[in-house]
C-alpha cells in the first residue's frame, strides 16, 4: 500500500482510504492480505486490464497535442471577405492540397459573424480582415498590407485625367459596406465587443473631411456588401469605387477599367490575421498560421 501511494503521490492512508471506498462501491475485497503481501481477487484481476486501457487513453488525451498535417483530416473554419477568399485562399489551398490532402477549409463571410463570440467558444480558428483595438486574449499577426486603388470605367468621361479630389467630388461612389447591421453612415471602424473591425473599405469619414476642406461633398451612388461586386457595377455606371489594386488589375480587361492611384495620401490597408491566444496554440491551428503568413508574404 506504501509503494502505491509513492507511485500516485499520495500518502498510504489516502490509498486506504480510497481501496476501502472502492470495496463498498464494487462489493468486492479487491485485495487480500496474504503471507508475502497484497494480492488481488479475482475481481481485480478482471478489471485490470480495461481499466490499463481506459488510463492509457486518458494519459494519451491529457499529453501535450500532436498534429501530424500529412494525415489529418480537420476542418479548419476561417471568416473573411470575398476578396480575401478570391485572392488569397486559392494559393492557401494550392499549398494545404501538397502538405495535408485530407484537411478542408470552411471559409465563411465574416460580414455579419460576431467574430469575438465565435472566437471565444473556438468555432473559429482564424480571421483574416482589417482591425484596429483588439480584446488582450486575443493575437494578432500581421499579413501583407493591401495597396488600394480608383477605379472607373475606360470611357469614363473623367477617365482621360488625372484623378483629383474634384473628380472624386463630381461623381458618385459605390460604397463596400462589410455587415448588413452596420448602416451606410456608420464609421469605417466600429466596435464589437472590444474589437474595433473595418467595415466600410474606403474609410469615407476621412475622404469626407478632405472634400469639405476643398468645398466639396462626395455622393454615394451604391453600397454593396462584396468588394467583388464592385467592379461589374462601376463598368455598366458613371460611380467610381475604391478596391484592391489585384481586384482592380484582375479585372482590368474583363470590365475596361481604368486604374488610378489615390490623389491624396492614403497608407496601404493593414491586414491582420487573428487567433484566440488558447485555441491558436494548438498545433494544427499553429500550422494553419504558418500557412497563412507564409503564402500573404509570398
């Protein structure tokens, strides 16, 4: 009884203790005292060996987690935007397919997630977007800053100079509003729970303050809830739109449009990639971080 309580860290009465509960609960001696010791009774022997199984798995769940990505077939859940989804997963995918066939993504819109609850309760393993405060449990990795761009269609009669403020006051905007709680009006930052989240791209408040300064006002001719959406409407319209330069580049041709860098200062968008700081340090959403880092450096 001594040697076992050394062996579980616990002191030979605790063991007696604990043996003696377990003859009432099982109506059996389990051990008898014989002339050279303690031997089991038939009983005990009968539930060595599944009880050995049962605290072999408990060990094994209770060990530090492994993750072997050639074998695994997780989901992973994701929120982002379309644009994100477009430009960014197919070259995640591409990889993930190489090193981890059998794992999936589930990508979903984040435009009207609550992304703090999700991340939380660890329904969601990343999110991809634009934030500003983010709550302490929470970690942030930046990715590649996103350029932005003008865009207009070819025959635009604007399109032949180049893009001032005027221009940007004259001619209605489409507006890419990413929640459908959100209203047009709202700030291009807002605050869900302690985490700041980006929900108008073109940060219009600013756009706004530079074009009252000159004695201008911008008009918003459409607000969409998809960046992809964009281009489709500027091309068949007058509106000019603020997008992605790869959205703008990869659908040059397609929609004839015409490409213009900001005529005031404006600093790429930053991107970040979020995680909960105890759900994103498990090996295999560690894994899918470097994935993600690695292929928006790239």
């Amino acid at each position: 009884m001594t040697r076992a309580g050394e062996r579980l860290g616990l002191s030979q009465s605790a063991v007696s203790h604990a043996l003696a509960k377990l003859r009432l609960l099982l109506s059996d001696e389990l051990f008898v005292r014989g002339p050279d010791g303690m031997h089991p009774t038939p009983r005990a022997m009968e539930l060595a060996d599944p009880l050995r199984s049962a605290l072999a798995q408990i060990s094994t769940a209770l060990s530090a987690p492994r993750f072997d990505p050639a074998t695994s077939d997780m989901t992973f859940v994701v929120a982002t935007s379309d644009y994100y989804i477009g430009a960014l997963f197919p070259k995640v995918m591409a990889r993930i397919r190489r090193e981890a066939p059998r794992i999936r993504l589930w990508l979903r819109m984040f435009n009207d997630i609550n992304l703090v609850e999700e991340l939380d309760r660890g329904t969601l393993h990343l999110v991809v977007g634009a934030f500003g405060r983010i709550p302490g449990r929470f970690r942030r990795e930046t990715l590649a800053p996103v350029e932005m761009v003008w865009i207009m269609r070819r025959d635009h009669p604007a399109a032949g100079s180049p893009l001032t403020l005027e221009t940007l006051g004259h001619w209605p905007h489409v507006d890419i509003l990413l929640s459908g709680r959100a209203t047009p009006e709202a700030p291009g930052m807002q605050d869900q729970e302690g985490l700041e989240r980006s929900f108008v791209t073109s940060n219009p408040t600013h756009l706004e303050a530079l074009l009252r300064e000159a004695g201008l006002t911008r008009q918003v001719g459409a607000t969409v809830p998809l960046i992809l959406a964009v281009p489709p409407l500027v091309a068949a319209s007058d509106m000019v739109a603020m997008v992605p330069r790869e959205v703008a580049e990869t659908h040059r041709d397609s929609y004839g449009l015409a490409i213009f860098d900001s005529p005031y200062a404006r600093p790429p968008t930053q991107i970040d990639m979020l995680s909960h700081n105890s759900h994103g340090a498990h090996p295999a959403v560690l894994w899918l971080r470097r994935i993600l880092d690695e292929v928006g450096r790239a």
